[in-house]
C-alpha cells in the first residue's frame, strides 16, 4: 500500500515497482551514500535520512554539516528531528519516529502511511529550506 501511494502521490521519491520483504522502504536522496528510509515494524513507525557511504568518515562530516543546521532545519520541519550519531557504526541518520503504531492493526495503516507520507515530505521540504543536500554538502 505505501508503494501505491507514493505512485499516486510522489512518484517522483520512487520508481520501484515491487514492494520490500523488508520492512522498510529505500528512496534516493540524489547523492551516492545518501538515502531516505521509511519503515514499518513491530516497534513503530520512522521517517529516515540516512548517512550510509562505505566511508564512516565521510557520513560523519556530512551529519556534522547538515547539523550545524539543525534550529532551522527543525524550523522548517516543524518538529524536533532526532540526530543520531550512532556510535561504532559507519552510518548515521537524523529521523523521526512513531513510536507503539501497531502494524497489526490493520485499521489504523491509512493513518500510519498518511503519517510516513507527512513526516518524508515535511522532511525534504525541510532540507530544501536550508539550501538542499547538494549545495549544503558541497560534495
């Protein structure tokens, strides 16, 4: 269902054509080690952009740069994103999540795509906001 709905809607975030095994759905940001996440698990819901190169020095420096920007990006996101580091890891990421959504209420799962549909969109038009990826990274 979430595949038909960003066909419908933001076709542009994705031209996959067949739905994950996994639990979570991958979109491209446009820059190679760069890539926006949505999941849907046991646990909840996440709204994702991920720092995920081979290179752990490089996501680093990207999160850092991104995160000087962080009061305005939270600004124009209209909430408070969640910037995680994680320690030990190559990747980082900066997301937002709905915690306790039952993925087996199959009653609530308009609500929960609605949701990822809101917070991925809020989430880019944030990132415009201050400049875009490509510009901000200057990769």
């Amino acid at each position: 269902r979430w595949l038909e709905r960003l066909h419908a809607e933001r076709p542009e975030w994705s031209r996959a054509t067949r739905p994950p095994r996994d639990s979570w759905f991958t979109m491209t940001a446009g820059i190679q080690g760069i890539t926006y996440y949505t999941s849907f698990t046991k646990k909840g819901l996440s709204s994702e952009l991920v720092f995920e190169a081979p290179d752990a020095d490089l996501n680093t420096a990207r999160f850092e740069k991104l995160q000087a920007c962080q009061v305005e990006l939270d600004g124009s996101y209209g909430g408070v994103l969640d910037w995680q580091e994680l320690q030990g890891r190559k990747a980082t990421r900066v997301a937002e999540y709905l915690t306790g959504a039952d993925v087996t209420a199959e009653e609530e799962w308009d609500n929960y795509l609605e949701w990822l549909l809101d917070r991925q969109s809020r989430l880019r038009h944030a990132l415009a906001a201050v400049g875009g990826l490509a510009d901000l990274l200057n990769d």
